[in-house]
C-alpha cells in the first residue's frame, strides 16, 4: 500500500535536501516550519496504516529526495513507528461503553378529551461507563421510530463484516 502524500506535503518536505555543509538552512522559518508538519504527516500517516518498509520507501521514493536521505526517513519510520502508534491510541478519544439497559413499554389508553386512543411509548434507561464513571441517560421514543432505529443498527452491524470495515478497523488498532 503506497502512501499518497498531497503536494502540499511534497512542497512541505521539500526543504529538505537544502542543508549547506556548515548544516545550517538556507530557507526561511515558514519553509522549516511546513517541512516539519509535512514530516509529522508523512510518519504519523505510515504508523497508522503500518506500512512496510518497501511501501514507505516507494511512498518516499516519489518525492525525489536522494537515495541517503530515503535511507535516513526510512530508519527514521522503523525507530519511532510504535512509538507513534502509542501516543496516537493515548490522543483517541474516550469513548463512553454499555454497562446495562432498562426498558419500560407505556401505553396510553384514553385521555379526558379522546375515550379510544392508543398512544405506545417506549422508554430506555440506559447506564454507561466513562473512565469509571457511571452515568444515565433515559430516553424515550415511539415503537416504529424504536423499529427503525433497531434495523439502522442491524444492518451496520453486517456492514462490520465487509472486508473493507474489517481492513479498516485493523487499521485503527
């Protein structure tokens, strides 16, 4: 899987192969600035999708840089990519997890002003875990709403079995 880098990462990385021999820079801050977001992209893109070291270096092969400092982005990829997808999976946002769920069915059978009325409503108490954290929420909907919400689920749940879900949450991990 090659990494497609924009050309504004291109131009962004640029900078590098401009180094004189006393090692100092011959661009402005802004181009140093941009090289270093470009690097930051192209390093945390391949440690996401865990890409091999043939598919970075084709990756970084299409930018034109020397065959050394190929070499030198490469060994850069191999000695911080889990390190990388550490601190990515501690950035990913916490996420609240099912602990348990009520559910009660009311019906309302007439009111004052309507003797013959059949009004279902379905209410859920639904209890969630975050970060140890026990909250409720209580929701409250119609059977066919309810209904409809039940076959949105079903049907992302096959989604899930596609082989492009499944690549995608391998990736993700």
């Amino acid at each position: 899987m090659l990494l497609a880098l924009s050309e504004e990462h291109k131009e962004h990385l640029s900078f590098l192969p401009q180094v004189d021999s006393a090692g100092k820079l011959n661009v402005s801050s802004d181009t140093v600035q941009h090289g270093v977001e470009g690097l930051t992209y192209l390093l945390t893109e391949s440690s996401k999708l865990m890409i091999s070291e043939l598919d970075f270096q084709d990756s970084v092969f299409v930018l034109g840089f020397s065959e050394e400092l190929n070499k030198l982005l490469l060994q850069l990829y191999l000695d911080n990519r889990k390190e990388i997808r550490t601190i990515l999976s501690e950035l990913a946002p916490s996420l609240p997890s099912y602990h348990n769920l009520e559910w009660r069915l009311d019906v309302q059978l007439a009111s004052r002003s309507l003797r013959q009325q059949i009004k279902p409503a379905v209410t859920i108490k639904l209890h969630l875990n975050q970060n140890g954290d026990h909250n409720t929420k209580v929701l409250q909907t119609d059977p066919a709403t309810l209904l409809h919400l039940v076959q949105q689920l079903e049907q992302a749940l096959e989604e899930m079995k596609t082989n492009h879900c499944r690549r995608v949450v391998r990736n993700i991990k």
